[in-house]
C-alpha cells in the first residue's frame, strides 16, 4: 500500500484511533489501531504517530477512549469526569513540548465538563469533537500553503528540516503545505531536506511525502546547510513548530535553531508554519518551553545497530528553541504574522 493524499495519517474509524505507524517508513506502510488511552500514550511517546498537530489530534482520540473505557465500568457522571481528568493528565505528559497535545486534550475535558446529558452523551460529543477537529486540520493546513505561497519566490530551492508534512498533521501538511501550494503553482520549485538527526525524519518521511507527490527534493545531513547558503543555492527555509510562544520564540526539532542561524548569516528568508493551536500565548518566551530529553539510544544506534562506543555519555533533547529575531515570518492560517511578533500574534488571536 502506497501513500496518497486520500489517507489520513490518523483518523476516527470503527470506534477506534487508526494512524499510520510512522516507525517503519519508508520501508513499510502499515496502519495500526489504538484502542485505548494507555495504547495512545505509547503510540505518542514512542513515535508511531508525531508531528504536532497529529499529536495533538492524537490526544483528542485518546481522551474519547478514555471515556469509552471509563463508561464501561462508572455510572456516575461526577465520578466519570474526576477520572478522565486524570487519565488526560497522563495523556498530556507523553510528550512535553508540542503544545497541540495539550490544547486536543484541554479541548475535550472542556467539552466533557460542559456536555449536558449522560455519560453516553459525553462520549459521544467527544468522539464526534475529535472527527471535527481531525477535518478542520486539513482545512487549516490548506490555508497555510495558500498563504505561505504567496511568499515563495519563482523557481525557489527551498530548505525544510524534520518533517512538517501531511505525516506531521491530519493531512496535506505545514511547511510541506506551503511547499505544495507552491509547487501546484509553480512546477519548477525544489526542496532540500535535511536527513534530522537522530531519528531520520527529514530522510525518511519527508524525502518519501515528496517523492510520491513528484515534487523535486534533494537529501542533504545536517551540517551542509550553510555551504548550500553560501553557494546561493537555497532561497528561504520553510519549517514547522512544536510550540511558539508568546514573543515568537519556537521550538522545533533539534537542529532548527542552528538552520535559522545559517539563514540570518546568509539572508536567507527563515519561515515558520504552524497554526494557531502550536502558539502558546500563556509563556512569554521560549525560555519557558519545556525540551523533551529522548531516549540516549536514538543517537547511539541506527537500525539497532552501536554506532559509537558504548562509554561515551549522551545527551538527547528531541527540541531546541529558535529566538524570534531569527525568524521571518510565521505562516498560519490567519495569514503570515510578521515582527514585532508580540503585537501580531496577540493580534492573531483577536481575529479567533
């Protein structure tokens, strides 16, 4: 089974959480089912599904699991909410810094406390939430290419890093978004993809979603961008986000930061793409954001295989933090949001 715009990455189906295990690809397309709220918290802490706004969408199915189990066993509504609270605590702590998680999972507790009706009627609102919010997903990642295309210079050679993709989202993607809606207007645009240490995603999924949509794309290792910039051969760089914070500070996968140091140093356009659900107006800063520390063997193995010796100490934060002064613009779906970012993403959320 191969990919194709028609397949979600995760979706509601048959009472169940049904996402692509993105563990395996490229080498294997496969689709599991989550059936439970324990289930969600291991396919989101060990990377079946990622990406933030697909974490996010995670959370919310995980929550209307939660309450399908709860029900099974808990007639009383007072009692049924106290523990679903507390299995969406757990939920939001398997992983710490996109913030998407936390805002799905806050959305349904809501829902649940403010559902009129019986347990039945809660569970249902929720279930029937998380489908909404999977929709909206798309709609929104369409509006963010179509806007973010409007800034992508004819016959771009644009630098994306990690994977911001339909695989990072519901579908169609952020920053991959951007480059789509680019491309459909302009077929001579191309992409570099850094392979993003340590865990591949920049060689494995988004050299992958681009080559089945036939859009040009180059791997390159995580060093080579500033001898790509300083050669005149990328034109702006186009990522995604995890968590931005009030002031514009983002944090990204590992290795972001260093892109958008490059990027200043060279001129070179550095671009956010995120929605709005990614920005946290409740932290002032990045310094506020919490970075996840992953598992040591992400970078002391590849394919289960030693890379290094095995005495060597490691250190592994999954996120690093890039400063607002770096950024050009960030791209969602109620337009571009421009510097000083204080003043419009404040703005952004007006508009809401």
């Amino acid at each position: 089974m191969s990919f194709n715009s028609k397949i979600k990455t995760i979706e509601w189906a048959e009472n169940k959480s049904r996402m692509i295990d993105q563990r395996i690809l490229p080498k294997e397309f496969k689709l599991v089912d989550i059936n439970t709220l324990d289930g969600m918290y291991t396919a989101i802490k060990d990377m079946i599904v990622r990406g933030a706004p697909a974490i996010g969408i995670a959370g919310a199915h995980g929550i209307a699991l939660g309450a399908i189990e709860i029900s099974k066993t808990e007639t009383n509504k007072e009692n049924f909410l106290k523990k679903l609270e507390q299995k969406a605590q757990y939920l939001k702590s398997s992983r710490p810094t996109a913030v998407n998680l936390m805002w799905a999972v806050d959305k349904q507790i809501k829902l649940a406390n403010e559902t009129q009706g019986n347990i039945e009627d809660i569970v249902n609102a929720l279930i029937q939430n998380g489908i909404k919010l999977e929709n909206e997903d798309i709609e929104i990642n369409k509006k963010m290419g179509d806007y973010g295309a409007e800034v992508v210079p004819k016959g771009a050679a644009i630098l994306t890093h990690c994977n911001a993709g339909a695989l990072a989202t519901v579908g169609y993607g952020t920053a991959l978004g951007v480059i789509r809606s680019a491309f459909a207007k302009d077929p001579t645009i191309k992409v570099y993809a850094d392979e993003t240490r340590p865990r591949q995603q920049g060689a494995r999924l988004t050299t992958w979603e681009l080559t089945q949509d036939g859009i040009p794309v180059t791997l390159i290792t995580d060093g080579m961008c500033s001898y790509f910039m300083s050669k005149g051969m990328i034109n702006m760089v186009v990522v995604g986000a995890d968590r931005i914070a009030a002031n514009g500070d983002t944090a990204n996968k590992i290795g972001t930061y260093t892109v958008a140091i490059s990027a200043k140093y060279h001129n070179v356009p550095f671009y956010i793409a995120a929605p709005l659900s990614t920005i946290d107006i409740s932290i002032k800063s990045g310094k506020e954001i919490p970075i996840e520390e992953r598992n040591h063997e992400e970078v002391t193995h590849i394919n289960g295989d030693w890379i290094c010796t095995k005495d060597v100490n490691i250190i592994n934060p999954g996120f690093d933090v890039t400063p607002n002064e770096l950024i050009t613009g960030i791209i969602t779906e109620k337009g571009i949001l421009k510097p000083p970012f204080t003043d419009s993403i404040k703005n952004a959320f007006k508009k809401d």
